[in-house]
C-alpha cells in the first residue's frame, strides 16, 4: 500500500525540485526529513512540508506505521509557465518565463 502527497503550481523551477528530490528518492522518512532540514536549496521547504503530508496520510488514512516509512517516489512535473517581459533596447520586449512545479511524493512502508 501507498500514500500519496501532492503540491502544485510551486512556484520552483523544475529543474531545481529534481535536484532535492533525487537526494531523499529510496531513503527512509526520518533520515529523508533531516536532509531536507540541512539542505540550502529553496526547493527543500515545500518538499519537507509534502513529506509531512505525505506522512500523515500514511498513517491516518492507511493506517501504516510511520517509523517504517520509505520515499518509493518523488518526480516534479512541469507545471503552467508564468511569461513576464523585460524592457529592451529599441522598444522591444524581452520574454521572462516564471516556471512552477507540480511535485508528487510516494511513501510506503519497507518489507
């Protein structure tokens, strides 16, 4: 059995939630929750609070164990693109993409 957490529209490029996220991929909650807190990446804040999420819906709705908890998956997906522009020389317009994320955190509980 699985427990899902979900966030979106964070306003976090994608690229930059894949970096955390591939740091607590297959580690056990506990350990995975102590990297997030020592980790200086912006992304580290919504994924540790997804992970709390995650957490609580394993245990209220599934009734699993919180103490044998594993991240099984983690995958942040591009979300709407927030396109602002810049002024340029000559009159001209200079395109600035704002990116947001949709994360998706995975727990279960390890055999």
């Amino acid at each position: 059995m699985e427990a899902t957490a979900k966030a979106k529209y964070i306003r976090i490029s994608p690229r930059k939630v894949q970096i955390v996220c591939e740091l607590i991929k297959g580690k056990p909650t506990k350990y995975a929750e102590a990297i997030l807190k020592a980790t200086p990446k912006s992304a580290s804040e919504p994924l540790l609070k997804l992970l709390k999420s995650a957490c609580a819906n394993a245990e209220n709705n599934y009734e699993m164990d919180p103490d044998n908890l594993v991240i099984t998956e983690c995958v942040a997906c591009a979300g709407p693109i927030l396109k602002r522009g810049q002024p340029r020389a000559h009159g001209r317009m200079y395109r600035i993409n704002k990116r947001t994320s949709h994360i998706t955190l995975t727990v279960a509980e390890k055999e």
